[in-house]
C-alpha cells in the first residue's frame, strides 16, 4: 500500500482518539504492530497561534509511520496549522479529521461538520496539499445523519483536490459510535477511488478484521476502541490477515508489565500528575474481563503518584490470573 510517496508495509492503523493515542499509547501500539500511527486531533487555530499545550500532542512516535491530524474549517488557517504541525512533529503525513461528531467540533463547523459543506472541504484539502511536502489524507465518517448520507460524493471530492488517501469510518455523526458499521458504503467507497481506501468501524478483533477487509476491499484496516486496554489486537489482526495462528494474548502479569511500560512513557511526556490521570482510565481498560477485579479498579480510580501504580501493579500480577 502507497500513501502518496510512503511505502506502508503493514496497512493495520491506529486510529487517532483524543484522551487516548497519546506518544505512550502509540509508542506501545507500534511496538506491539500497529503500522501506521496518527496523534490526537489538534486544533489548527490553536497552533497558529502558538498554544504549547497543543503543539506537546503532537510529538511522533517512533516504530511505525506517523501522521499527525489537524482539525478546522478555514482553508489559510488549516493550511498554516499544516505546515506548523508538520514543523513541530516531522511527521511522514498530514491527515485532516472531517469524521468528528462531538458536538462541540462539528456543530461548529469542524470534524464531521465539514460533510455539511464538501465545497469548503474540497476547498481545505486543496489549500493543505499547496501548503506541505508530505502526503495529505482525510479522515470522515457517511455523513451528517440517516438522511444526508454523502460519503460516495465527498471522498470523489477528496480525491480530485488532491487527498493520498481517505479512511471512512462506516457510521454517520448522529450515530456517534452507536449501531452497526456499514461496510457496504465503504466497500462502494473503495470501488470508486484510485487512491488507498482504510475502512474503520466495528473491527473488533482478527475474525471481524478478516471480514471487514475481505467484504470493503479496504487496502488498510483502522482499529479505535478495540484496541483500549488491548494492544495486543494488532498482532492477532496482522496474524489473521497473513493466515497465519493468532496469537493468544500474553498472561495478565505480563499484559500488566506493558500497561505499566506505558505509564512511564507517560510519565516521561506529560509529568507524574497527567500520567497518573490518564493510567486511570487506561489501567481499567487493562483489566476487561479479568475475573475479580473490582477491588483493583477501585483503587485506580484514584492513582497520584507513579508509586501507587507500581503498587498495584505488582499485586494485580501477585493476586490475578
């Protein structure tokens, strides 16, 4: 798979979350097979005028290739923000998220807004591709609604302005991450473009993965919230795309080691405090489906210090099978 001039070897994507992907997570995702990596959306107006606290998510990750995605609706803001986010991180690609559907992003215009309005998308992309030397590609989602589902139209749009690639996620805005993907529109998706086709939504693990990819065609997989707590996915999927055996998941102890791997590399990029925060949600994602757990979660839900979480790491893997 080629996305503009990149070379991807192994087409498996880590889909990009805010709260989630951070350098850490991604670090740890990339190591674990995950090819193709993408920071937090940024605000391009937050970057042109020089907020450090954005400019800090957009630091790349090494093991795979790194896009960093930027958000917006002003054609010369996105294309300023572009070339700033690609100044800051030297990443290998520049993707733009028009699949948002919080509130707060597409009701003002941004994110999945940005389908309510394909001229000024096409209008985006078009002043982003002149802006930069990396490929340009666009993340979106069917549309705005059940009743205005434009997907087909758009990603054409996309491509003829000057997109190396496009990911659909299979569900409109007003579904939020509600109901089932549709990967027949992402198949019809496919058949029209000539650039790379990634299908998200709904790839829960390597049977889902299998199927996704034989019925879309998709030349790439993106994998979001499956992966929560579960790094591990990309291997099994990278497994069973190859026909190969998947891969059993590591025993707790272990799987615990790489949560708290994770934790330092947090630590070492947003301070104790922030890393402390975010273990909080990511350490219970861990410890899905492990049996008798409640009493450990209780407990990191009120994680300060990096001393706790070694803590309770060490009698997690004492105390849990």
């Amino acid at each position: 798979m080629k996305i503009g001039n990149l070379t991807v070897e192994n087409p498996l994507f880590l889909a990009p979350m805010a709260g989630v992907t951070d350098w850490a997570f991604r670090t740890v995702c990339a190591k674990l097979w995950a090819g193709v990596t993408v920071t937090e959306m940024v605000s391009s107006r937050a970057l042109v005028y020089q907020d450090k606290k954005t400019a800090k998510l957009l630091r790349k990750n090494e093991g795979s290739l790194c896009g960093a995605q930027i958000f917006g609706n002003d054609p010369e803001i996105m294309a300023r923000g572009a070339r700033l986010a690609l100044e800051i991180s030297g990443c290998d690609f520049l993707d733009i998220n028009m699949g948002c559907p919080m509130p707060k992003i597409a009701n003002s215009g941004d994110g999945c807004g940005l389908m309510r309005t394909p001229e000024l998308a096409q209008k985006i992309v078009e002043a982003v591709v002149k802006a930069v030397d990396v490929p340009v590609t666009v993340k979106c989602r069917l549309g705005w609604d059940k009743g205005s589902i434009n997907v087909l139209e758009f990603t054409k749009r996309m491509e003829d302005a000057g997109a190396a690639m496009v990911t659909v996620h299979g569900r409109t805005r007003s579904q939020l991450y509600s109901g089932v993907a549709d990967w027949d529109a992402i198949r019809k998706v496919k058949a029209q473009l000539s650039i790379p086709v990634v299908a998200n939504g709904d790839i829960t693990g390597p049977e889902a993965a299998l199927r996704c990819a034989k019925w879309t065609g998709a030349d790439g997989l993106m994998i979001g919230r499956s992966c929560f707590g579960d790094p591990w996915i990309f291997q099994q999927v990278k497994a069973a795309l190859a026909g190969e055996e998947i891969p059993e998941r590591p025993l707790l102890k272990d799987r615990i080691a790489v949560a708290v791997e994770q934790f330092r590399l947090a630590e070492q990029d947003h301070g104790e405090h922030v890393a402390c925060l975010e273990a909080r949600k990511h350490f219970a994602w861990y410890l899905r489906g492990v049996s008798h757990s409640g009493f450990y979660k209780q407990q990191i839900s009120s994680l300060t210090t990096m001393e706790d979480i070694y803590r309770v790491a060490k009698e997690i893997s004492r105390d849990l099978r």
